[in-house]
C-alpha cells in the first residue's frame, strides 16, 4: 500500500524488496521526483507495534508509545473542542 501526502510518501509493503523497487523506479524518474536517501527506513511490522511510527506529525502505535497531543484521538479532541 502506498500513502501519499504532500511530499511525504509510505511504502506498507511485507516484500522485503519493497524498498529497493521503490528506489529503483524513482531513480528512472528523477525529473518527476526525487528520493531522500537520508529520509528512508525499513521498519518491520513488530517494530511498529512496540515503538510506534510518526506520520505527518502523529503517532501511530500502541497507546504507551502515543504522547499526550501527538496521539490521533488527542488531535480529534482538541479540533473537536476547537469547533
């Protein structure tokens, strides 16, 4: 699966490879877009559920690994209250 927002984009793959095709197609594609090697990271499924994953500025994971206002149900709250 691939998420996209702005110029942030997730690859969610279990194809080990998954990195590695991804590099190799925006790489042939450099004049659309250019990939941050810096910027990238494989995370497994299991290190996501112990430690969590910031996206776009929120927290993903279980809830010991969810700050106070980074958490997204603390995000809904407070937009809610700000409505």
């Amino acid at each position: 699966m691939v998420v996209a927002y702005l110029d942030d984009i997730f690859i969610l793959s279990d194809d080990d490879s998954a990195m590695t095709d991804a590099q190799a197609f925006l790489s042939s594609h450099t004049e659309i877009i250019r990939l941050n090697a810096s910027k990238c990271r494989t995370l497994s499924l299991d290190s996501i559920r112990q430690d969590g994953l910031e996206l776009l500025g929120t927290v993903v994971g279980p809830p010991a690994t969810r700050p106070g206002e980074r958490s997204v149900s603390s995000r809904i709250s407070v937009t809610y209250n700000e409505l």
